[in-house]
C-alpha cells in the first residue's frame, strides 16, 4: 500500500503490480508478465510478474517504477464502515 492504495505485493512467488490500465495491453508483451487473474477474472490494471521479467535491477526498478506512477493518480478503495 502507498498512501492508502494497492501498488505492489508479493504473491506466492510473483510481484503483482497495479499500473494505469491504459498501459497493461504493453505491459503483458514483457517477457514474465501476465494480467493478474487471481480470483479467476482477469483484472486490467493489475499484472504479475515473475522472475524471469525482473531479472536484473533495472527490470526489477522499471515495474516498481510503473506501479509509484501510477499510484501519484489511482484512486483509493472506499473503505466500508461499519454502522451501529
């Protein structure tokens, strides 16, 4: 979470990164990236990428990269309150 808003996780062995849905089309070209499909949708916006597509430093500092940018604009999840 980066100022309250999904930006990048671990999960199982991947990273998932959110990043404008705008660019996902060109993001999922990259070598070990897949749309994230994690509850069995896919869901534009949000990808995973695996070691092979984060070899190096560089690789690794472009998707986190990708994710902050797109953090600066994304909108936050409401939070639900409970009422009593």
């Amino acid at each position: 979470m980066v100022k309250g808003k999904m930006c990048v996780g671990i999960i199982k062995d991947e990273m998932m990164c959110r990043i404008d849905p705008e660019f996902h089309e060109t993001a999922i070209e990259k070598t070990g990236c897949r749309t994230m499909d994690f509850t069995k949708r896919p869901m534009k916006g949000y990808v995973m990428v695996d070691n092979t597509g984060m070899k190096t430093k560089k690789e690794l500092e472009y998707w986190l990269g990708l994710a902050l940018t797109f953090n600066k604009k994304a909108k936050s999840s409401k939070t639900k309150r409970n009422k009593k």
